[in-house]
C-alpha cells in the first residue's frame, strides 16, 4: 500500500509540471506534492533509511566468527558492507532492523554440499536481534552438539527450522516460551531426545510441528501435550519409538485443524485407536513401517477429505472394506506389504474417481482385476499389484480409462496372452511384469511401443518372438529367462541395460557390436549369456566405451579375444566363461584399471597367467578354472588385496602355492572391502547382479545375491608340488579351500585351527603325511571335508565334528584309525575291555552302596517312628486314638452315601413297583451294609 501511494504521488508530481504552467493553484500545490513523494517513496525504498543496527550487525558478526564457514557462505559478512545487503540476511524496509536469517546450506550436489555446511557453535549473540522472527539453520552439520536453550528466549520468533543439522541430546523445554511460534521443525537429526513434552502444549499458535526422528519414548503423555494445540495442521512424528505402552487412552484428540498426520515408522503394536478416526480435517495419513494389526477399519469411511492413505508394512489382516469407496477425495493408497490382508479386491475401488496410486502389492489378495475395478479410475497413474494372487481378467478389446505411468504386476497372473491393453498406455514409464505367467509371443506392435518406455522387465515368463528386426529405444530392458530366437536385436544410443539371457537367440553377435551410431553409446550393462550365439567375438568393442559389465558367457562362441576389448577402459566385470574361445589373453585388457571381476572359465586359452591379471589391484574374482594354463601362479597375486574368489582349478600350473597369500586381506577375518559395484550394479528399479558357478562342497552352484559374501581358494586339479604354506592358513575368513588332485606334500600343520569359517575342505589325492593336527577338531563350521587318498597316519583327532564325517573323507590313508573308520588304532583293543571292566568294578560299589543307603534309611525311618510309639506312652494312646477316629468317620460317611444310594435307585421304578422295590430293598439293605461296614472293621483291624 505505501509503494502504490508512492508510485500515485510521483505520477502526480510528473503530470503537475505539465499542468501547472496553466493553472496558478498548481504552482503552490507542486512544491508540496513532490515532496510527499520523496519522503514516501525514502521510506519504502528496502535500506534506504540509513544503515542496518549497528548492534544487530556486531552481533551477527559474533555470531559468525563462532561457526565455522568452510564454504565461504558468509563471506559478506564483514563491517564495511551494511548487514542488511549480506547473503541470508534480510531487515524491515522501514525500521532495518533484522527480521530473518536464511542459514540453510543451499544445496548443489551431494559431493558439495558436505563442503559447504555450516558447523561450530551457535552463539548467544543471537539473542541481540530482538526482532528476529524467522530462524533457519538447516541442513548444516552442529557437529551432534545440543540445541541451545536460549533460543526459547528469542520471543519473537515465529518460524524455526533446526532440521537436518545435525543437533542431538536433549530437547530443551525452553522453546515452550516462543508463544508466537507458527512453525517447528526439528526433524531428522542425529540424537534428539525428549524427555518431557509438556513445553509444546504452550505453543498455542503453532501450525506446523516436525519432531521426524526425534526419540520421544521417554515420553509416555505425548499425545496429551500434543492434542492441546488445536492450530495445528502439520504433525510429523515418524521415526519416533513411540509404541504400544505409549498409547494414550484418550477417546479424543484435539486436533480439529490437522490435516497432515505421520505416524510412520514407530512401534505401534495394537489397532489403529479410536481417536484418529475423529481427525475429520485430515487429508494425509501416514501410517506405514508400524505393527499395527486388525482388521482395516470401517471407520476410515469417516474421513470424508482424505486425499492420501500409507498403510504399507504393517500386520493387518482380514479383507479391505468395501467402505473404502466412499472416500471419494483419496489420490493415494497404499497397503502392500501386509501379508495377512486377504479376500479378493472391492469392487468399490473403482468409485475412487480421484486416485491416482494403487497400491497392494505384497498381500495376500486373491480373486480376479476386471473393468470394475476401474470403472472411474480415469486418473491412476500407478499400479502395484505384485507378489499377489490376483489374476487380470479384462477383455482382449478393453480400453482403459486411464493411462498409467508405472504398472507393477510383477510376481502375480497377467498371462497366459500378452495383455492387449497395454497398447492403449501411451504414458508408461516403468513396466514391471516379470514372472508373471505370460505364455505368449510379442504382438507386433510391441517395438514400437516399447520404445517409448524407459524401463522393462519382462524376465521370467515364457515369451516368445523374433526381434532382429527392431530397434530397442529403452534405457532399461531386461528381457532374461523367455523364450525369445533369432538373431540380436539392434539398439539405440538410449539403451543402458540389456539383459537378454536365457533365451535361445542365435548366430553371430557381430551386427549387434558392430553396428554403427550415430550418437556416442550410453550402453553400460550387456549380459547376453546363455543362449546358443556363435561365431567370434567381433573386434568392435571400441564403439563401446561406457560398457561396465559384459556377460557373453554359454555360448558357442569361438576364436580368440580381440584388442578393442580393451578399449572399453570403464569395464568393471567380464564374463565369458564356457565358451570355445582360445589363446592368449590378451594384454590390453590392462588398460581396464577398474576391472573388479574376470571369469574365463571353461574355454581353451593358453599360455602363463597373464602379468597384468595380477597387477589389477581392484580385482575381487578371478575365476580362470578349466583351462589350459601353465606355469607358475605368480608371486604378485597376493598383493590383490581385495580378492574374495580365486578359482584357478582344472589347469595345468605347477610349482608351489604362493606363500604371501595372508596378505590378501579380504580373505581374513573382517569386513569384506572393495568396489561392490563390481557385482552388483543398480540401475533403475531392479539391480544388474553378477553370477558365478562355483564348486563348493563337492559340487556346483550357482551364487548370485550372495556372491559378495563368499571367499574361497580353489586350485585344484593342477600340478602343484611343495608343502602347503603355514601362511595359507591364518586366511581365518576363509569359507572353503581346495588344493586336491595335485602333489602336494609335507604336513597338515597345526595353524589350520585357525580358519576358524572355514566350511569346505579338500585336500584329497595329494601326498600329505603325517598326522591330522588336534587343532581340527575346532573347526566348528567345517560341513565338507575330504582327506582321502593321501599317507596321513595316525590317530583321527576327537571332536564332536569330526567324527559326524563320513569314512570316505579319510580313505586311501592306509595308516589312519580310529572313529569314523573302524579301523582301530593300536591299543585299543585293551582299552576297549578295560574301561569295561574298570565301568564293572565302578558299578559294582556304585550298587551296592545304593542298597545299603536304600536298607538303613528304611530301618531308621521305621524304627524312628516305632521307637517314639514304644517308648512314649501318650504318644501311643493318641496315635490309636487317631486311627479309631479316622475308622469311626470313615464308618458314618459310608452309611450315609449307602443310604443316599438305596433313595436314589428307587425313583427310576413305577409307583407300584416302587413300593415293592422298597420293601424289597428294606430287607436286603441292612444285610449289604452291614456286610460293607464288617469289611472296613476288619481292614481298620488288620
């Protein structure tokens, strides 16, 4: 208002100068007007009445000289600049007196942004700026230090933001006392407690509350302190430990002004509370990572503005209401992940005109999807119906009424046909449909229209179709364990990920490598392993800079590997095992300095283990197994620090093993190092994963997800002499080991103790003697072993372990005995009789000084009690008198059940019969009863 006054008089005063030349009263008014204009258009000018408080300005400059600026944020902040024209400071127009600090680290990436936070101490100085109404110190690193109490003296405050700071202990109960404070927010720091809450219930004014992470366990009346602010429309307190003992029992919350709710992530182990379903104003409600149980509540249906509903991840059971329909304002709900929901889904979903994400995957949903279901659903952009039974079953001619963005129906019945419908979706982004019953061939349409999608999966499912004459466009497309044949498809530049293994395509792989682009290739993942391609690998690898993964392994491949390989200097791993691929390695596969994984394995190459395999210190998996090596294994391999596979078995190396291997640290005992992304890369919603057959235990396996926790050495099946290095066994992370089929000699010596994970070991068919060290026996993870076919002698060492094994694990050594071979060891035989005879006379005492503690307790006892009765007069007479007692009630119980008895049998008679039964009875009773009675006398007597 005051700037348009301006703007009005300065208007005034510029059309006064034409006007006043003909009008003499103008003349006068001029003078005035003009400067009514400068005053006002002084005062609404931002600074332009003088400089800022200079109290205020040394203050913020006592405030900066205790933080610590590593980015140079501050470098405004000095005393020859007003303090109202420094970064993140802002002042009233009028009175410049500081009203707002914008101390948030502005974010630029994630590398940066750590250099650039603020940090140190935050200074009392602050409390100068009596003015000061907003307050942001967020994302900035404090270092876990608390948050000062004095804050709660700043009154004038009005918005605070000490989120992603980096504060911990204690919350103070000072900030109660900013009773002008709208906004809170001191969410997502590092170890802020709460030990009472009752300071929040004074912020009467507060709006929005954001207490995120912060621990309020100690805190049992949260919600009663929380409730008495009825301003409040944001309450987040997820990730807070709040649980079931924490529960308020009120009916009733005062929040009738909340319209956002997050309760996630805490450990609410009840059903959801009566009181959340009187917040008729909420439009969020978060309710995911919880325990909550019991049926999904009818009660929902009352929350008429709810517009998002998360209850993902928690333990709710029984079917989805039907009332859910009736929401007709909801745009979000999610309910996956709750295993024991089941029933089939409502029909009544398809009411929710407004959604636009369904969620429900991971429940036990049964029952067939149908237009129904989405009779309204115009706006649904995302669909999780995964790892449900749920069975799509629309019309082959159905057009929906939406157009999804991501559709995830992995892991529930899409098939048998491919889903026409998805021909309509001209919007999807992400489709997810792997392992979902689809028996069926590609339409013909779908070329075209998959390339326009940026992500596909379709792995796991039987489709088939011919490919080789379609362009594939999409970043990401993982076509894997299908049915596809024919030649290669050709791709884009666009395409990052091609995952097309396990199928049946064939011919030559040139015209995929070595066609031409126009534009530089982004293509980072190609794993075309296990399919039946033939041919040589074509020397166009140059073409393929960003590759980082190649798997072309089980194939039919042929010839040798070309130079261009090793152009590709960003290869992380490289798979072409079983293969016919032959001759040397060559050396330019050194210049890829990051390689992490090779695996050559059963093919025919020749020749030494190359230099440069060994010198590629980021190596974490050789496997080089079933091929034609020869020479030594070089020295320099253990200097590959972070190798957690070396599988060079089947080979014909020679000489001895390497006695440095201990100093392969990943092997030891620890957490395993290195660049993980070597096995497992991440691109888009599912992660590219490496895989490795390997022979643990005797026979092979295929380890994929966890091939990052395997460490093992095989070099077995070679011709390796020597003694087995003492060094080789303190690799006490070891899990498996096998030197067998070589000439190996010498002992086992007694280090192996050590290796303390070992699971698999092998050293059968070599020519080790000796005995087999104790310190075996503490192997307790040890589940494969196999000794036999060597000159060990000696005894088989005890142990709960060792003797689980089969006889087959020791034979072949003549000189071995004992158990679990039958083979007794010298000696035993006498030692077999004489703990027999020796258990024989250790019994013998043991029985009989059993009964002769078994014969004097029962004299003592008997005489104990006879001997009083004999000795001691009165107690004689008053244990007789106690028996005449006991046979006198027992006398008079038994006549009166007889008596009961004799009335009871007669009311089943007739009345006639009745009469005789009694006079019968009346006879025959007194003969009964006194023959019963005469009977206990005689047992009393006896």
């Amino acid at each position: 208002m005051p700037l348009l006054l301006s703007s009005t008089l300065t208007l005034v005063c510029k059309k006064s100068k034409a006007i006043m030349r003909n009008s003499r009263p103008m003349i006068l008014l001029f003078p005035l007007v003009c400067f009514l204009s400068s005053i006002i258009s002084t005062l609404c000018e931002p600074n332009t009445l003088g400089a800022c408080n200079e109290k205020e300005k040394h203050a913020l400059l006592r405030f900066k000289q205790a933080l610590s600026d590593p980015g140079n944020l501050l470098s405004s902040w000095s005393m020859d600049e007003d303090c109202c024209r420094w970064e993140a400071v802002r002042c009233n127009n009028i009175t410049g007196r500081v009203v707002e600090l914008h101390l948030d680290t502005p974010f630029v990436d994630s590398e940066s942004y750590l250099k650039l936070m603020l940090g140190g101490e935050i200074s009392p100085a602050l409390l100068e700026l009596e003015f000061l109404s907003y307050l942001d110190l967020s994302w900035n690193e404090f270092g876990g230090g608390p948050i000062p109490s004095f804050l709660g003296s700043m009154g004038s405050l009005r918005y605070l933001d000490l989120s992603y700071a980096g504060f911990g202990g204690v919350v103070p109960h000072q900030l109660g006392n900013l009773s002008t404070l709208r906004h809170l927010n001191l969410g997502y720091n590092s170890g802020l407690y709460v030990e009472n809450l009752q300071w929040i219930s004074h912020l009467s004014l507060l709006k929005y509350q954001d207490m995120d992470g912060v621990d309020l366990h100690r805190e049992v009346h949260w919600l009663e302190s929380m409730s008495m602010i009825p301003s409040l429309s944001l309450l987040d307190l997820s990730g807070c430990r709040i649980d079931r003992n924490m529960v308020s029992s009120l009916r009733y919350a005062n929040f009738t002004s909340l319209t956002f709710l997050d309760l996630s992530e805490n450990d609410f182990n009840q059903e959801i509370p009566n009181w959340l379903f009187n917040l008729t104003s909420l439009a969020t409600l978060s309710l995911f990572y919880n325990q909550f149980k019991g049926q999904i509540s009818e009660s929902f249906a009352q929350l008429k503005y709810l517009e998002s509903l998360d209850l993902d991840f928690n333990s709710f059971h029984g079917p989805i209401p039907t009332s859910i329909g009736n929401l007709s304002s909801l745009r979000y709900l999610v309910l996956g992940y709750n295993s024991l929901i089941n029933g089939s889904l409502p029909k009544s979903m398809g009411l929710l005109s407004n959604l636009e994400d369904l969620g429900v995957g991971g429940t036990s949903l049964t029952g067939n999807i149908s237009e129904v279901h989405f009779t309204t659903l115009s706006k649904l952009k995302l669909l999780s119906v995964y790892e449900t039974s749920l069975s799509f079953h629309v019309n082959s001619n159905w057009t929906p009424p939406f157009q999804l963005e991501y559709l995830h129906a992995y892991s529930c019945k899409m098939g048998p046909k491919f889903p026409a419908w998805l021909k309509t979706q001209n919007s999807l982004s992400h489709l997810i449909l792997f392992n979902s019953r689809i028996v069926d061939t590609t339409p013909d349409w779908f070329g075209k229209w998959a390339s326009s999608i940026q992500q596909i999966y379709l792995s796991d499912n039987q489709i088939s179709g011919d490919l080789s004459q379609v362009v594939l466009n999409t970043t990401i497309l993982d076509l894997s364990s299908n049915c596809f044949s024919g030649r290669l498809p050709h791709l884009s530049s666009n395409v990052v990920v091609l995952n097309i293994a396990n199928n049946s395509f064939s011919r030559q792989i040139s015209p995929l490598i070595c066609r031409k682009m126009n534009e530089r290739s982004k293509l980072a993942v190609l794993d075309i392993s296990n399919n039946d391609l033939s041919g040589e690998l074509s020397d166009c690898w140059m073409h393929w800079p960003s590759l980082t993964h190649i798997n072309l392994g089980s194939n039919n491949l042929s010839g040798e590997i070309p130079n261009s390989m090793g152009s590709m200097v960003a290869l992380k791993a490289l798979s072409l095992h079983n293969n016919s691929l032959y001759g040397d390695i060559p050396s330019s596969l050194g210049n890829c300095k990051v390689l992490g994984l090779i695996n050559l394995s059963d093919n025919k190459f020749l020749g030494i283990i190359p230099r440069w395999i060994v010198e590629t210190t980021t190596l974490m998996v050789i496997q080089l197994r079933s091929n034609k090596f020869t020479g030594e294994i070089p020295q320099k391999i253990c200097q590959l620090s972070y190798l957690t596979v070396l599988d060079l078995a089947n080979n014909s190396l020679s000489g001895t093993i390497p006695k440095c291997l201990n100093n392969i640290s990943n092997m030891a005992a620890g957490p395993i190092e290195g660049d993980f992304n070597v096995l497992e890369a991440y691109y888009g919603y599912e992660s590219y994963m490496e895989s490795l057959i390997l022979n643990i235990k005797g026979r092979d396996s295929e380890y994929k997800r966890i091939l990052r926790y395997v460490r093992m050495i095989d070099l077995s099946s070679n011709n390796l002499s020597g003694s087995i290095p003492v060094e080789m066994f303190s690799l006490s992370g070891l899990q498996s080991l096998n030197l067998s089929h070589n000439h190996l000699t010498g002992m086992i010596a007694v280090e192996i103790g050590g290796m303390e994970y070992l699971e698999s070991l092998d050293l059968s068919k070599n020519n080790l003697s000796g005995e087999i060290p104790q310190t075996m026996a503490n192997l307790t993870f040890l589940d494969d072993l196999n000794l036999s076919y060597n000159n060990l002698s000696g005894r088989i060492p005890l142990g709960t372990q060792i003797q689980t094994f089969s006889p087959l694990s020791f034979f072949g050594n003549a000189e071995l005995c004992g158990a679990p071979l039958k083979k007794n060891c010298p000696g035993d035989e006498e030692e077999t009789q004489r703990p027999t005879s020796v258990r024989e006379n250790r019994e013998f005492p043991e029985i009989a000084w059993f009964y002769v503690g078994m014969g004097s307790g029962f004299f003592v006892g008997l005489w104990g009690v006879c001997g009083c009765l004999f000795f001691y007069k009165a107690w004689r007479h008053a244990y007789f008198q106690y028996l005449d007692d006991i046979k006198d009630s027992t006398y008079v119980a038994i006549a009166i059940k007889l008596k009961w008895l004799h009335q009871k049998l007669g009311i089943y008679n007739a009345e006639d019969d009745y009469q005789r039964s009694v006079s019968t009875s009346s006879m025959a009773w007194p003969k009964s009863e006194g023959a019963v009675v005469y009977m206990f006398e005689v047992m009393f007597v006896l």
